[in-house]
C-alpha cells in the first residue's frame, strides 16, 4: 500500500462520538462536533452526524465550505473569531460564528445584510486561559451593542479554557460563565441560548461535577478522534483510542553509532537533543517527518525507540532487530501529530468502516452511559 498513510477506523470514531453524546446528553449538555482536525473531511463528519451529534464545528472557513459541499443544511459553527477578510464567506456557509471583536461582528452585520442572511453570534468570554475572549466585565456592554447590530442574533456565550496556558476548567470559572450566562439572559439573550463550556478538556467536569450550571453545549473532536481527555491525555472508559493508525514505510536499516561525531551546532528543527552513548545500536529511517507529522506525537509499537526526526526522515531505534527496508511500521498519533498529518497532502488518507457493530472496549456498549475514566 501507498506509504506514509494513516488508516482512519470511521466505525471507531462514530461509537467514540455515541458514547459521548449519550453521556453528555444524560447531563443535559449538547455535543458540537469539532471537525479542524480532519480538515472538515466529510466522511468524518458524516460519523458525527450519524452518532446523534446534530451541530458541528470547526475553526477554518475552507473546512465549512468543504462540509457544505456536501451537506447544504447541517448547522455548522465557525469555531473562532472570523477574519475581517472572511466574513462574506463566513455569513454565506456557518450558522453561527464564535467572537469577540465588535468591528467584526459589525462586518459580519454587513455582510448578512446585503444577502438577505440572519447570522448567529455566540460571545466568547476569557476565563484565564488568555486565548480568545471578551473580559467578564465588559461582556454586558458588548452584549448589548451586539443586539443592536441588524441581521445579527446573539446565540449565547462561550468559553475556552485548556488549549493557550493549560488552565483547566473547575467550578470556579465554569460557574462564573454560568453566572455571566444568568446575568446576559437577564436583558441581552433568551435563558434558551447557547452557552458553550469548552472543549474536550471539559469532560472530567462535566462528568464528575455535582452541578454543571448553565453549560449546556460542549465542542468535542480529540475525545471522540482520539477517545482520550486532553488534561492528562488519559484513556476515557469505554472509547477506542486507536481510530486513527499513522504507516510509515522503511527506506534504511543500518547499525550506526548512538552518538553523532564532529563540531555539533543546531539541527534542522532547533537544538540537538542529548542522547547517551551505547555504542552502536541499529537504526530504521522511515519516509515521513516534521513536514507530516509532529514526531514527538508519535507512540511506537513495543520494540520501537525514536530517536529523532527532520523534514522528511524518522529515525527509530529497532531493540537490536533488523526490520526490512520496505517494511512498514504502524504509530499512534496523538492530536498534535493528527492534525499535521491530516493537513499534509503527502500522508495519504484510507478510510475504513461500513456502520457494522462493534464491541466497545472496556466491555461497555454505546448504550450504556458512563462515568469518565479519571
């Protein structure tokens, strides 16, 4: 088969996405699919849809436009602040659209108005993470000039916590944006809006919080992808981890030094990482790197050290086994190394499931909702 390839399990994926909106919606929390990861890829789409997810996401307009090629009605999200450039694009394929900018907001207004369009704006709050986001204090003032603007709906409010600085979400601030949710409900928005908690790394609150407040909306992709928690990057009970297979063909075997020799200075990618000397071991160089993946993303199977990585070359220690040149040896990204071999056009996609019934991991089915894994 064509090399480097990742093998996307769609049958994975859609079980990952049953479990959790089942969870999720036991609590009263909607799940929005968060497609940036896969490059709006429709056929992934279509998994999340299919698993009762009924609102999908994603932070790139090209990705919605894609989606909507091939789905003209799906309620999608702009999951990040429009650009001034793209509002156009922007009001013509997403429902809704995260953001914080008032002269955004105001073009957004524009656009719609000059297509006939009503285009859904959902605020987004900072809690500390310093990503995007509105200060708490100045949210109301905001909301109230949002409203004034013509064809534009205030939707709701968000929050994004996790993903800048590693702030985690706790009943701290996933209780001060229930209280500003209380509060823009009062004068600005209906007590019926959206009021989006986070991301993936929500779901150790969501599942093991006494009371969730106001949240009610939840944007998902590296737990149903991946089916682990973002905080701790631990397995969730239940969900298959391994939805996603990275193959990289093997183009060298040689026994070589451990240590390099000469006057060392940067490596292609930064500083050279320290590696202690045991002599000569034997090395595989298999056709993929840095252009295609996030090597340090990258979990070997048992057997397999990597040792290092350039633009196209991983280089990885075989445990004193010589591997064949031609073989192949199978990864497990994590979301880092997902998303870069995605978006690369050299690692060539193979879809695989056709909605047969699996049986869960950890001997749970789809039907049976459960507490996450801590």
């Amino acid at each position: 088969m064509i090399a480097p390839r990742l093998e996307i399990d769609l049958d994975k994926i859609r079980h990952n996405a049953t479990v959790l909106a089942a969870r999720l919606r036991a609590r009263g929390v909607a799940v929005t699919g968060v497609t940036k990861a896969c490059m709006g890829d429709y056929r992934i789409a279509e998994a999340f849809l299919s698993a009762g997810i009924g609102t999908l996401g994603d932070s790139r307009i090209e990705n919605i436009e894609a989606i909507r090629r091939e789905n003209a009605t799906v309620p999608i999200t702009l999951i990040r602040s429009p650009m001034l450039s793209q509002v156009d694009r922007v009001v013509a394929h997403a429902d809704v659209s995260f953001n914080t900018e008032l002269d955004v907001i105001s073009a957004l207004s524009t656009a719609a108005r000059r297509t006939g369009r009503r285009h859904g704006v959902v605020l987004m709050v900072e809690l500390g993470d310093l990503r995007e986001g509105i200060m708490p204090g100045d949210l109301a003032e905001i909301a109230r000039r949002t409203r004034r603007f013509p064809n534009i709906v205030l939707r709701g409010i968000g929050a994004n916590l996790a993903c800048q600085s590693g702030v985690s979400p706790d009943a701290g601030n996933m209780g001060e944006l229930s209280r500003l949710a209380d509060g823009v409900a009062e004068t600005f928005c209906p007590r019926s809006g959206i009021v989006s908690g986070g991301n993936s790394s929500n779901l150790l609150w969501a599942f093991g919080a006494p009371d969730i407040g106001r949240i009610n909306d939840l944007r998902l992709g590296e737990s149903i992808l991946l089916g682990q928690e973002p905080l701790h990057r631990r397995a969730i009970d239940g969900l298959y981890v391994d939805a996603f297979t990275l193959v990289a063909e093997v183009i060298e075997m040689k026994s070589k030094p451990s240590q390099p020799w000469g006057e060392i200075a940067q490596t292609a990618f930064g500083k050279p990482a320290f590696r202690e000397d045991r002599g000569d071991v034997l090395r595989a160089i298999l056709a993929v790197g840095h252009q295609d993946i996030d090597p340090a993303g990258l979990t070997p199977p048992a057997g397999i050290e990597l040792l290092g990585a350039s633009s196209d070359h991983l280089v990885c220690g075989t445990g004193g086994s010589r591997v064949a040149v031609g073989s192949e040896i199978a990864f497990q990204p994590n979301y880092s190394a997902l998303l870069r071999a995605m978006t690369s056009g050299s690692v060539t996609k193979i879809f695989s499931g056709d909605r047969k019934r699996l049986h869960a991991p950890c001997g749970l089915s789809c039907a049976e909702p459960q507490s996450s894994a801590a």
